[in-house]
C-alpha cells in the first residue's frame, strides 16, 4: 500500500480525535475567545491520551482494540467532561493593539514553513530513530500486534536495551492509533508528531495572548519555535521528546495559571498534565517534583493543592509503571554513587559538566548568548519567571545526573544531553516572551 | 521532496529499505524482511546468525520481528525458536527451513543442539 491512502486516513484520524478532545476539555478550560488556541491544543492531547487509555484498557482487559472501545471511551468522557464544565469567566480576548500588516505575514509566513518543514522531516521515511526502533516503536508495535504488555513478551534479561523501566505513554499512544488505522503503519504514524508541534505552537501563543503579552510577541515566539530543527527534526520523530516538550509547556502554564488563580480549570489542567509528561518520559517525575517543590515554597494560599497537583498524579503513574514493567528498574545510572562510591561523585560531576559545557554549550553558544539577550531585555514576570525555573532545575539535573551513569558520565551526555535539553525549548520560549510584556 | 515522491508510491516494507534505519546495511533489511515474512507460525523467537553482530543489527532485527522475540545467536537455539542466519554460511548438519534473499531459516538438528 502507498503512503498517501494511509496517511490521509491517520490525518482524518487525528482530527476527529482532536475535536472529540476538545469537547473533553471543556472540564479543563472555560468557554470563550481568550482560551481558544489552547482549547485545540488541549483538544488534541486529551484526545490522544484517550486513545492511548483505549489501548492500555483493551489490553489490561484482554479484548480486541479499535474503534468500538474508542468511541465508547470517547462517549464516557465527553459526557463526565461536559457534566464537570467549566462556567465563563466573563473574560473575552486579550486586547488586540494595531498590527503592522507585513510584519503579520512575515511571521505567519515564517510560522507556516517551520511547520511545513517539519511535515517534511517527518514524513520522508519510516520512523528510523534508533531509539524508536530499540525502544518506542518496538513497544508500540508489540502491544497493538501482541496485545499484551511488553513486560510479558519481551523478556527483560534480553530486551534490557529497550528500557522495560520507561513509562508506556508514547508506546500506547501508538497501538491505540494502530488500532484505529487498522495496521501496524509506521510512516503513516509519523504525522502524529507535526501535530505535536503544532499543539505546542497554539498553547504557546495562547497562553501568551492570554496572560496579556501583546502582538507581535506570541506570534514571533511561535514562529521562532516552529523553526527550531534540533527539536523538530527527522530524528526525534519516533522518539518521546516532541510530545514531552508539548507536556512541559502544558504543565509549566497551568502550573503558573494554578499559582496566580487565573481560572476554576488551572488545578485540573495541571494534575492532567502531570500526569500525561510523567506516563510519556521519566522527565515528567522530574518536572512534577520540580513544580510541587516550587508550589510549596511559593508564599500563596494555594501552594498545598498546587503542590499536590503537581505530584499526586505523577506519582500515581509512577506505581502504575511498577506495576506494569513488573518492578524494572532504571539499568543506566547506579545509586551506590550516592553511597558507597560516593568519593567518586566529585570527579564524575566534573567530567558530566565538562563534556555537557564542551559538546553542548560551547557550540551553541550563540543562540545561548541570544536567549540572554532577550531574558535581560524583559522584566521580572511572575507568570513566565516560573517557567524559566521549572526549565532551569531540569537543565540542571540534565547536566548533573549523568555523573550516576553506569557507562560514564560522557556516554551519557552525548547520548542524552542535547535531546533531553532541547525539549525544554517551549518552556524557555513561553518564559522569555512572558517577560516582554509593555 | 525528490525522496518522498520517489518512495511514497511504494508499499511499506521498500520505503524502510530506502531508508535511514536500514543504511547501515540495507542487503540485512531485505533479509530480515523477507525471513519475517517467511517465519513459521508459531515461531516461538528468533536467533540471529550474523558474521558481524552489532547493537544496530540487533535493534533493526528486534523491531522488525516484534512481537516474535530476537537475540544474537550465543551457541544455543531455544525449543520452539528457529535461526536466522544471515549470509551464504550455513550451520553444518542444521536443518534448511527456506532459504530466503541474503540467507536461511534453520533449526539445529536434535544433537547438533
């Protein structure tokens, strides 16, 4: 079969889950203009983890995947959705200030192409990441064509390459989408990720239209974002950082809606998010422990059911992925570097931020010094301050964590560094542009 | 674009074989492919014979397969699983299963182990 008819069908697919989604969230977001954007991209991802709870729920249960149970599931949550939606608040779209017609059509231009490029790059071949194939994609194939979990096919003392310990987020959204595509499609399934990006895109500059930061700055910030191959690029099609990077900027904005009280729907948002990043990487545990411990030091009335809203959920897909990968534990870092090796700890820690400063910020160093530009060119803003710290504690552990390694700190900052960092862009580009405002 | 044009018309299994993941060896993808398609119903797993076994080959092999289980061939084939074996060489006194393009699925005979 050729690529056009499957992929039309997956392209149908995705928007009807997409607006079955949206009506889902209107238990996340309150109706009306201002949350518009959002709503589609929220849309989107509920919709998709709909699809991916179909297929952990056929699975657990032993029956067939597909359309039946979807649409079932879809049926279910969209009624409980509407039953808990949230009441308008009365707001209506940020002011609009005069706009420069060419400067719009530069940027809208330029945000189109980011977002046709990527199609291109994700879409000129089969998924062929090595870690998709070593890791995602071979879950994802074996649960929709086993119909069993990976712990119980692909034995850990043999398949320890595929990181039985990693949450099955990504690997279940596949098979669920398999399973509505009717066949194993692993190119067809690629266009799952530019509609990653475009989802991250909207939240970017909907929350910013939203939290008042006026025209051109939410559109630039998008456009500038499409345009960053490192993130959207062939190779991380597959693998779990563009949608992780989709989660983060999910859970950094309500995590800053939540603190401020901007909305009844921020607190659901933000447990659902913390959720959804920690059942797609480990980072997700890292980012939810990062908000619940800022949560708690912040001086706000409400830092107790922010904190527990970053961690609860988090935590609760913790115990599930025990549950699920039957106690696998993470084989590349060793903990006797906390404890009986620890006096091998300071050298380690050199070495990770050597390598990570030499193979990782020295040859970026000038988009590094243009991020700085534009930090020092803002003023401190709560709103986005908050998401340049959640993005700083996880670069910061990014760089320090490889000193557990078990192959050594280099391997692992070669390996992961540049990946891993590069999925914070939406973090750091909604907290830069937070920071422009008049 | 000129990719895209030239492989979209093809079915699946050519448009991997043009690309990224199988370049390392593309003769190897069209191996696997074919011993895939050709595999036994109710293979139970499948050990790879290869001259030059690698974490690339093993990983190509494990996600073509899947879910039929894959390891390198470590001097045992276990009940129920049959070899792959990439390249003209064959075990002596194993069993020929089919021969497929680039090499063969074999069983070890009972003593042969």
């Amino acid at each position: 079969m050729s690529l056009l008819l499957p992929l039309g069908a997956f392209a149908a697919i995705l928007a009807a889950v997409t607006f079955g989604g949206a009506v889902v969230a209107a238990a996340l977001l309150p109706p009306g203009s201002t949350f518009k954007p959002e709503r589609w991209s929220w849309g989107f991802v509920v919709g998709m983890s709909l699809v991916a709870a179909q297929a952990a729920a056929t699975v657990a249960l032993g029956v067939t995947p597909g359309w039946i149970p979807t649409v079932g599931l879809f049926a279910m949550a969209a009624a409980l959705g509407l039953r808990a939606r949230l009441r308008e608040i009365g707001s209506d779209a940020a002011p609009q200030s005069r706009r420069a017609a060419v400067l719009s059509v530069l940027l809208v231009a330029l945000l189109a192409s980011g977002v046709l490029f990527y199609l291109l790059r994700a879409l000129t071949e089969p998924m062929w990441s090595n870690d998709f194939l070593a890791i995602w994609g071979l879950k994802g194939k074996t649960l929709f064509l086993a119909k069993r979990f990976p712990a119980g096919v692909l034995a850990p003392s043999l398949y320890a390459f595929s990181h039985p310990e990693y949450p099955l987020g990504l690997p279940l959204i596949y098979a669920g989408a398999a399973s509505l595509l009717n066949r194993w499609d692993d190119h067809a399934l690629a266009l799952l990720f530019p509609f990653f990006q475009v989802a991250t895109l909207a939240v970017l500059f909907g929350w910013l239209r939203r939290r008042g930061i006026s025209w051109p700055v939410p559109l630039a910030a998008a456009a500038l974002l499409s345009q960053l191959e490192p993130l959207y690029s062939g190779f991380l099609t597959g693998m779990a950082e563009v949608p992780l990077s989709c989660l983060f900027l999910l859970f950094g904005t309500a995590y800053s809606d939540c603190l401020d009280e901007t909305d009844t729907g921020a607190r659901r948002r933000l447990a659902v998010a913390s959720f959804l990043s920690a059942a797609l990487k480990n980072e997700g545990l890292l980012l939810a422990a990062a908000g619940a411990v800022g949560a708690m030091a912040a001086r706000r009335s409400v830092r107790w059911r922010v904190a527990a809203a970053c961690a609860l959920p988090a935590l609760a897909v913790f115990g599930l992925t025990r549950v699920v990968s039957r106690g696998a534990t993470p084989r590349d870092f060793d903990l006797a570097f906390l404890g009986s090796r620890i006096g091998e700890l300071p050298a380690r820690l050199a070495e990770s931020l050597r390598v990570g400063f030499a193979e990782g910020f020295r040859p970026a160093w000038p988009i590094l010094a243009c991020l700085a530009l534009l930090f020092a060119a803002g003023r401190r803003t709560p709103f986005a301050d908050r998401l340049l710290g959640l993005a700083a504690v996880c670069l910061v552990v990014y760089v320090s964590i490889p000193a557990l390694a078990v192959l050594g700190p280099t391997w692992l900052v070669r390996t992961t560094l540049p990946r891993t960092a590069v999925a914070l862009a939406p973090l750091v580009a909604a907290g830069l542009a937070g920071r422009l405002r008049d | 674009m000129r990719s895209v044009a030239a492989f979209a018309p093809r079915e699946l299994a050519v448009r991997r074989l043009g690309g990224s993941s199988a370049a390392f060896d593309r003769g190897y993808f069209h191996f696997l492919e074919s011993a895939r398609r050709r595999l036994p119903t109710g293979t139970a797993g499948v050990a790879l014979i290869l001259k030059r076994p690698s974490q690339d080959a093993l990983h190509l092999a494990a996600y073509t397969m899947a879910p039929v289980p894959v390891v390198v061939f470590r001097g045992a084939v276990a009940p129920g699983w049959i070899a792959a074996v990439y390249g003209s060489e064959r075990p002596p006194g194993w069993k020929l299963l089919v021969e497929v393009p680039g090499g063969a699925l074999m069983v070890p005979n009972a003593s042969s182990g």
